[in-house]
C-alpha cells in the first residue's frame, strides 16, 4: 500500500467486476483499447455489459503471473466505461474503455469464476490559484519539448493538451501520453491532490527530456562516425585518377598548396598559423561545391591578406617632416609639433607604442587633411574610414562567421586596405556615431583605442586576435560632448579652434587659390588677385571658422574669369576690392560692429558659435511694475539661470550702490538679447548682464569700446568661460579696443596670436566690483536714473561706491572715461 495519503469520500460502496491489466495502465478520462483473453477477464467483461457497463480497471503487481490473486493486484485502481466491445477469433474480446475516476479496493467479494470486488470512489483534491497555474503551464511547456523529442507521441496531442483547464485532468492526460514504467504511472495514480501530482509529472518529465536529450546525442554522434558519402568518395578517387593519367593536377590540391604557401609566406602568430592550417585541413576533405567550402575559402583569404608582418620604414628625419608638415598646413602649431615630439621618443626608442590623436575643432579647419600629411611625413600607408551615423557594434568588431555573407569590422578591413602593420589610421567623425538594439560601437572602440589592450584585438569574423599596437590612431570630431567619457579617456585631445582671418589669408594664398586656379584650367600668369580682394571674400562672403566656403567663393571666381577668357578677354584679368562684386554679387553677410556708444543699459558681450566667435548686445531696461523678471532673445535655460542669479547678485549688494532695497518690488526689469530668432544658450553671459543690471538700475552708461564675458556667482565671484580665441577675434572683427576676461583664463592668451593681442587691451578680472569699476562711467548730467519715476522715493545714483572685494573705497566711484 503507497504511503501517499488517500481521501475515500462518503459515498456507498459498491460491487463491481474487476479486469486485471498487465503492462500498462488506464487513467481517468483515458480512452483505450484492451485486448482481453484471459478466462476470468472475459467473464467479468460479460458480467459488466449486463449491468451498467462499468467495471474496475486494476494492474497487476507483477506482469509476469497469468492468473494473479487477489493480494497481487494494485489496490488504486479506475473505475471505467465500456464504450464499445468486439469478439475476435480464437475467443478474444477486443474491448474499448475510458476511465472516469479513481478507486480504492475495499474487499474482493469474489476469486472465482472472476473478480468481484467492492470500492470506495477517491475524491480529488482540485486547487486553483497562481502557483497551479504556473504548475500547469510548466507542465505544458515539458510536455511540448518531450513530445518534439521523442516523435513517439503524436504531435496533435499538444493541441488537446493546451486546451485542458482542470489542473487534475491535465495531469491524468498528460501521465497517460507518457513512455514510462508502469511502477511510476501507478505512482501517479495513487496521487489524489492535483497539486501533488503535478509537481511529481514535473519532476518526471525532467528527467524525461533529460534522457531523450542525451539519447539525441548519442544517436547523432554515432550517426556522425558510421555515415560516409561513400558515392562522393568513390567519385572524387576516380577524378583524381583521370587526372592523374591525364597530367593534370588536382584543382582542390592546387588551391590547397596555394593557401599553403600564403600562410608560410604571411608569417602570422602561431595562434593564427594554427588556425588557418585547421581551416585549410577542413577545406582539403570538403566536396568543392559544398557551402561551407565557400565560407572557408573567404575566410582563408582574410586570413592570409592580413598584414601580419609586414611594415613600413618610419621617416625619422625631423626636419624633412617639419617642412612637409609646414608645406601642407598653415598654422596648426600643436598637432605639428606632437607629431615631431613622436619622431624624437621615435628615434630614441624602437619599441614604442603608436599614439592615439582626437583632433577636435569645427568643420573646415582641416582635420582630415592633416592626418594624409601626417602620414606623408612619416611615409606611412594612409587609411580613413569614418563613424558617422554607425550604430551597430559588428561594424567595429565585424559579424561571427556563422551568419551568411559574415564580414570582419571596418578596422581589419582597413588593416588588409592598408598592406602595412603600422599605418596612420584616421576615425573620422567620431562623435556621430550613435547605438541601438544591435549595440554600441563606441564601447566596442574601447579595445581599438587602448594602448594596453589594442595589441590583442578581436574580431569576431577572424577569431584570433591581431595586434593594433603599431598603428597610429587619428579620430576627429566636432565637439567632444557627444563622445562617451570612457573613450575620450583613451585618446589624447587637441583642440584645433578657427583660423583668424589673417590666417584664412595666408591659407588662401599658399594653398586654396592655385588648387582652383588649376582645377579650373587656369595658369597663373592668365589670373590675378590681390590680398585685399581675398579679405573682401573671407569677411563678406563666408562665416565659418575653417576655409570650406572660402574655397568654394574662390573656385567661383575663378569658373567667372575662365568664362571671360573662353568668350575673348585679353589676360591677365586682375581682381581686386573693387571688382569682387561683380563675381560673386552682393555680400551675403554683414560683419556685425560694435556701436562704440556709451549707453545706460547696454553692454557688449562676447558669444562662441559654430562658424567662430561673435558680439551681441545685452540689453536691460527697468520700468514701473510688480517685480517681474522678463528675459526675451530666445534664451536657453542655463542663460536663463544666469540672468536669475545676476539679478540676485544686485539685489543682494543693492543698498552698497545706492539703489532702493525693494525696487524689484515695484519694477519690472527687462532683459533682451536682439536677435531674437537665433538660440542662445551658455553661462559665459553673467557678468554681461550683471553690468547691464546695475547700470539701468543706477543710470550710469557702460563703455561703448568695451566688451567682457565671464560667468558669475552669487558672490560675485568671476569664472573661467570657454573659446577666449574665437570670442577675442571676434572683438578684434567688431572694432572693440578693450575686453575683460575671467583671471582664470589667462592661460588661454597663449593661443591668441601677437598682433591680436597688440590691438587688443585685455584686462583680467576675478570679482565684478571689478567688472563694474572698469565698464561703467559717471551718470550723465540731467539724466536720472530709472527708479525716478512717479512718487518713488529714490536716491542719487552718486553714493554708489565700489566695494573692491569687501573694502569700501573713500572717494566717489566715477569709473574711467
């Protein structure tokens, strides 16, 4: 008897004929055919047709008895429906049952003439809730995978199984499609809680798939090891025959011995040479038309086409590179003389790892161009190919060879391009690149740019790994915001800012006007123009920080002179200032100039852009209100945030300068930067505005002739701003004579060239008691201030004093004129 505790329900016990089963076993909701022969089996068969049909279905505890006693036979049994009944010959009975529900033998009433036994029907124990629920879709799920494994259960079977929602039921359905000992089915019968069955069915069909999985194997590997094409062997020994009696040699065995001699001659790792002799012994034994042979070849091609040890001899002469870089390039000092400073370790040092460059500036200033004369200084192989818009890691890395038409990364490809071990590589743009579900090619960069690692990169395609140390990495990018943290980490950062126009003059002379002049079939002596036309070009026809448009005006010119010479003008035709316009037409852009005037409320500051610096006005205007702050111009937030804190500022120092305490409560204070339908974002405005606060506040004019930037705190303090050069030239363009600048930047003077700062007076500020001291002037007689208006009670601006950085001066402050 099971130890599994069993519920007999209350209901009356019955007699009814019993059929012993041997070797299998019928389940509740169980249809089946029985083959029935034994003399005892068919009487009780007959006995249960007279009556209601139904009789109990019991195993017997050993299959090998053929007439069992009554203590041989299982006491779980089901009590089943006889559906249909045939007589076979020879006295058999075919018989169709289904089984309705569980019992439990009570007592065998009869031995004789055939099984009587009387039972008590065991009532199931159905729970719901979301841990059945859960049983059951496992069970389901095991069962799907245990039918696609074992194709002895009919694959429609999962359909009805899908469809059973009683817990109890599914568990029964599912017991009976199951290939397993009789022991462990009557195990399952004896269960009454569905929960407890299912969970046994669970354990159980584990161990099923566990087994069939492993059967899979094993019949596979045998599989393997028995089956020869034993046709294609047979064939490809009689071509090899005829070939030979023909003189001809084996096509499969020339290309074999070609591959052969290519890893010899590429002298690769013994990593690599092993595993192209692996692929090359797979190639040898495949049919020639096979797919995979294919694959294989490509992949061999790869392999052996790689530069694994050839290199090119560096140029070490550091002055024919000067002269070549300088030929090249005007300006560009830093790049220059980084790339002088590596022939030197160079040529002190054999063994040296190749640098890792990330040239960053806005369009035009001819990043790309100096890596090709980077590589034509150290007479290396040039290779570029550029980021922007990837998006998918396989473009770096390259795709597994297990996908059709598998590639290796952009940067083998450029390693086979290149022929050489030791090329200059440029990465161009790479602050474009973007990620998405396929991955992110900047992480995957991460190994191509780092020094301690790149000498190990993988591929995915080659599967071994190929040594990117000697390589002399170059990225470019515009910005550096857009490239992830961990990857400008790797790279040494150069900052290329915008040429001034006395550069883009020199540029234009040295370098852009004889390319067009010859790209548009021109000589020379049939075209002149002078420095003043080119001037005229670069400040009234192109805004941009590099010379792209320059080029692209001057191209234009010249097409419009070789026009004149095809329609009959005498050469030499010279262009100057004067004749500019009727080349190119009106100027297109107009240089904003500072006014030069002093006025209340008005300050001159300076703005970093794209196409280089520029100045705009700062207006701020106070009028009777409600102590609202208006800030118009199309302001980002963090200049918005810069106002907020310089209106603080004045509030906080307010009764020092001799302005009411509480004029934000009853005035509106406007603040507007014109050109309002261009965005403007950045704190380098603080102190600009400040100084336009205080100086509508107090009725004090700034000077015309001065222009500043710099972010400030609430405590006045000065902080250091970004692109001093583009925003100094910018001042020079505009006609501004004097400049304040953060203290902090003083280091960034050294960029700016000498005759920039010759005509520049350039004062450095920490505090902006300091700020103020230097740009406002005395209030002008007769004018007052704008607190002066209605019945306010106001003060004379006059008392306003410098306090210096905390200490209050004795005399009146007047500012200089």
């Amino acid at each position: 008897m099971t130890d599994i505790m069993i519920e007999a329900s209350n209901a009356a016990k019955d007699t009814y004929p019993l059929l012993p089963l041997r070797g299998m076993l019928v389940f509740p909701f169980m249809i089946t055919p029985l083959d029935v022969g034994r003399e005892k089996s068919v009487r009780a068969l007959e006995e249960a047709m007279t009556q209601d049909r139904q009789l109990i279905l019991a195993v017997q505890k050993s299959a090998e008895i053929a007439e069992p006693e009554a203590d041989e036979i299982q006491e779980i049994g089901v009590m089943a429906e006889i559906k249909q009944l045939l007589k076979m010959p020879e006295g058999q009975l075919r018989v169709l049952v289904e089984g309705l529900h569980r019992v439990q033998i009570e007592e065998f009433v009869e031995t004789e003439s055939c099984f009587h036994v009387r039972v008590s029907e065991i009532s199931e124990t159905e729970e719901s809730g979301p841990e059945i629920e859960a049983l059951m879709r496992t069970v389901q799920d095991q069962f799907e995978e245990y039918v696609k494994l074992s194709r002895k259960v009919p694959s429609e079977v999962i359909v009805a199984i899908n469809s059973i929602n009683e817990p109890g039921r599914l568990a029964d359905t599912i017991a009976a499609q199951l290939m397993v000992s009789v022991e462990e089915k009557q195990h399952l019968l004896e269960i009454a809680s569905s929960r407890r069955r299912l969970e046994e069915l669970v354990l159980l069909l584990s161990k099923e798939v566990e087994i069939l999985q492993l059967e899979k194997k094993i019949h596979v590997r045998v599989r393997k090891q028995l089956e020869k094409n034993q046709k294609e062997y047979y064939l490809r020994e009689q071509m090899r025959a005829i070939q030979k009696e023909l003189g001809e040699k084996d096509a499969i065995a020339s290309e074999v011995d070609e591959f052969r001699r290519k890893i010899e001659k590429a002298k690769m790792p013994k990593a690599a040479q092993e595993q192209a002799l692996h692929e090359l012994d797979r190639l040898e034994k495949m049919p020639p038309m096979a797919a995979e042979a294919v694959v294989v070849r490509t992949y061999l091609d790869w392999l052996t086409s790689l530069p694994w040890s050839k290199q090119t001899r560096d140029r070490l002469d550091i002055a024919a590179a000067k002269e070549i870089l300088d030929a090249d390039h005007y300006g560009l000092d830093k790049v220059k003389e980084r790339i002088l400073e590596f022939l030197a370790v160079r040529h002190l040092t054999k063994k040296m790892k190749g640098p890792i460059l990330c040239l960053v500036g806005p369009p035009g200033v001819g990043k790309t161009s100096l890596a090709r004369s980077i590589a034509r200084a150290l007479e290396r192989k040039f290779v570029r190919f550029s980021l922007g818009g990837v998006r998918d890691e396989a473009e770096i890395r390259g795709h597994r060879r297990t996908y059709i038409g598998a590639m290796p990364g952009k940067v083998i490809q450029a390693m086979k391009q290149a022929g050489s071990r030791n090329p200059v590589m440029l990465l161009d743009e790479i602050d474009k690149m973007t990620m998405d579900f396929r991955g992110d090619p900047a992480s995957a960069l991460l190994e191509v740019l780092d020094p301690e690692q790149n000498s190990n990169f993988g591929d995915h395609y080659l599967e071994v790994t190929f040594d990117l140390s000697k390589v002399f990495f170059i990225t470019t990018a515009n910005v550096m915001h857009n490239i992830p943290r961990p990857l400008l980490d790797r790279m040494e950062v150069i900052q290329i800012p915008g040429y001034t126009e006395e550069e883009k003059l020199e540029i234009a002379k040295r370098h852009l006007w004889g390319k067009q002049v010859a790209a548009n079939g021109l000589k020379e002596e049939q075209i002149f123009i002078s420095d003043n036309a080119i001037s005229k070009v670069i400040s009234d026809y192109t805004r941009e920080s590099g010379v792209r448009n320059l080029e692209r005006e001057l191209g234009s010119v010249c097409r419009k002179v070789a026009k004149e010479l095809v329609q009959g003008a005498e050469p030499p035709i010279r262009v100057n200032v004067n004749s500019i316009e009727t080349y190119l037409g009106a100027p297109r852009y107009l240089r904003t100039m500072s006014e030069g005037e002093s006025k209340v409320g008005v300050v001159t500051g300076l703005a970093y852009t794209q196409v280089g610096g520029d100045i705009l006005a700062i207006e701020a205007s106070v009028m009777p209100g409600k102590g609202q702050l208006i800030i118009t111009g199309q302001l980002g937030d963090v200049m918005r945030e810069s106002a907020q804190a310089s209106l603080s500022y004045v509030r906080s120092r307010a009764a020092e300068w001799g302005i009411p305490v509480d004029f934000y409560e009853k005035h509106d204070i406007h603040i507007h930067v014109p050109e309002g339908a261009i965005p403007k974002d950045g704190p380098s405005a603080g102190i600009t505005i400040t100084t336009a606060l205080v100086s509508a506040l107090t009725g004090r004019p700034v000077r015309g002739d001065l222009a500043m930037t710099g972010e400030i705190t609430l405590r006045g303090r000065v902080l250091p701003i970004g692109g001093v050069k583009e925003k100094l030239l910018a001042a020079h363009r505009a006609g501004i004579r004097r400049v304040l600048l953060p203290k902090e930047n003083s280091k960034d003077l050294e960029e700016i060239p000498v005759n920039i700062q010759r005509k520049l007076e350039i004062e450095l500020v920490e505090h902006m008691d300091v700020v103020l001291e230097k740009a406002l002037l005395a209030p002008i007689p007769g004018m007052g201030t704008a607190m002066e208006s209605g019945d306010d009670t106001t003060t004379d601006p006059m008392p306003f004093l410098p306090t210096g950085f905390g200490q209050e001066s004795q005399q009146p402050w007047m500012g200089n004129s």
